[in-house]
C-alpha cells in the first residue's frame, strides 16, 4: 500500500514538472490566424511587419482545410456571416475584394468575350443553372467553354452568385476542391475554361498584368449591355482598383473582407494585433489587389477593437 501512494505521489511530482515545464516552455503572446486563403499574401506581409515592432510576439497562421483549425485566435472571411454568428464575435471590416471574370488565353471563347464582353444576360446564361431562364432568349455561344467553380462553401462563390440573384449551388460547370488558387490552375490547364476569381489571383501583382495565360473579360459596368471603349480598362490591376474605388460599376460582385476575434477571448496579444491593423493595413490593400473599406465602416470596427482592448 505505502509502495502504491508513494508510486502515486511520484507520478503526480512528474506531472506537475511536466505541466511547469510546457508552461515555461510554451510561447508568449502567441496569436493563431486561419480562414480564406487568398488573403494570405497580404496577412503575411502584416504578420512580418508587426514582428518587426514586437519581437517577442508569435503570430502565425494555420491555413485553414475543408474546416477551420480546432483553435485559432483571429478568422479572416470573404463574406458575411449570419446575425447569429455575429453576436460573438468583434469585426474589423479591413477591405474590400471585387470579382472577375476569366479564361484561359488559349480559348476561342476568350478571344470572342475579351471583344465581346459579358452584360448580365451572358453571365446568367453562362455562370448559372437557372430554371426559370426563357431559353429562347438566350444567346447563341458557338464557342466551347467549360466554368469551374469552387466545391466547398466558400467567401468568392457565395458573393458571385449572390450578386447575381443565385446561391453558391447554382453556379455550373466543374466544381475544384481547395482553395481559389486551385481554380486558376485548373483553368491554365484546360484551353475551354472559363471562371471567376479576385484580383489578387488574376493579375501578376509585380508587373501588374493579368498573369500569362489568362484573359480577364470585360464587362458592361454601366448595365447599358453593352461593352463600350471606356469600359475596357482590366489590362492592369491598378486600372481595375482605380476604376472601383472611383465609381460604382455594375457587373462586378464586391464584397467585405473582415477579420474577426470572439468576444469571450482573452488573448491580449491577439487584439493588440488587430490595433495594429488599425493604424497599419491600409496602405498595403492596393499592393495585394484589394479595395480600401468604407472609412466610416473600418472606424466603427477599430472603435470597437480599441475598446475591447482596455478591457483585457
């Protein structure tokens, strides 16, 4: 019997060391960043500069698989999520993202639409299963082409398809699992594909052209259906950005980025960041081919991260 208490008093001795020993060993100010991928690039370059200004912080991210990591700290999403959702967690709007369309250079539909252009009738017919379409009054397409499409519930699918009155599940043609990325790769390897992705991916974000292999179709931004000179302006991405944050273009989906932290956390370290966001992101959106937010919009979030700041 004293040779089972001591056995237990020893196990729980090397326990404890165990537990002291993880504790001293863990990292401090560690935050923990996961969610749309395609804003990695431009999170990465934050993460690196804030490094810079705070050594001893650990923040990293986790990317994300069919399903977010078990724990992370701050969650980045391309769409907005529902009002229940949003009741526990703080939001920092922190850009704005446009969608395009797209397809592979080497296609006789690409070199008909980069003429033509797309209205709404042609993105309808071509993008969409819609049942209740008049096919007699769809257009004749006499070139072969082949849409892909993201599998998995995504930000970039669900505001396509929003933005043209459909769900996610509308959207035809070949359904790619992963991230936005893996569209763009499996578009350059078919000479019929035709998709729709952000800026970031399109375009080569040093020379500032549409990355080789890829057309970026024109669209009717002005809802007349037609395609005019002045229209013609997705040869560069600055000239996109330029053009959006300008005006309000029609036929071509916008939506929020926002990065999110739960209102229960406690994680001082992981609303220090988001302050730093505050004062330090936006100069950096137009590199990455993102849109600055609505000022009023950003404010009222970094408003709230200061506040929830003080009290941790």
């Amino acid at each position: 019997m004293k040779a089972l208490t001591k056995s237990i008093y020893i196990s729980a001795f090397l326990l404890g060391q165990s537990v002291l020993a993880f504790s001293q060993n863990a990292p401090e100010n560690k935050v923990v960043v996961t969610g749309v991928r395609f804003a990695y690039p431009l999170v990465e370059k934050w993460i690196k500069e804030y490094k810079e200004v705070n050594p001893n912080s650990t923040v990293s991210i986790e990317s994300r698989t069919t399903t977010d990591p078990a724990q992370y700290d701050l969650l980045i999403e391309a769409y907005e999520p529902e009002a229940s959702v949003k009741e526990s967690r703080e939001y920092l709007y922190i850009a704005k993202y446009a969608l395009l369309p797209v397809a592979n250079s080497a296609s006789a539909f690409a070199r008909n639409f980069s003429e033509k252009g797309l209205n709404k009738e042609l993105f309808n017919q071509i993008y969409f299963n819609n049942l209740y379409a008049d096919k007699k009054e769809a257009q004749k397409i006499e070139q072969t082409y082949t849409v892909y499409t993201r599998l998995q519930k995504a930000g970039a699918p669900i505001t396509f398809a929003k933005y043209f009155g459909f769900e996610q599940a509308n959207i035809k043609g070949k359904a790619i699992a992963g991230a936005d990325e893996h569209l763009i790769k499996a578009l350059l390897k078919d000479s019929t594909g035709v998709s729709y992705t952000v800026p970031g991916l399109l375009y080569n974000l040093q020379t500032r052209k549409p990355v080789d292999g890829l057309t970026v179709l024109p669209v009717d931004t002005d809802g007349n259906g037609r395609v005019n000179n002045d229209e013609r302006f997705f040869d560069t991405v600055d000239n996109v950005i330029s053009k959006l944050e300008e005006d309000d273009l029609k036929n071509i989906p916008v939506e929020y980025i926002h990065i999110s932290i739960s209102k229960n956390s406690t994680n001082a370290e992981a609303y220090r960041f988001l302050q730093w966001l505050t004062d330090n992101s936006q100069e950096d959106l137009h590199q990455f081919g993102f849109l600055k937010p609505d000022p009023k919009v950003f404010q009222k979030g970094k408003e709230k991260i200061n506040k929830q700041l003080a009290l941790n």
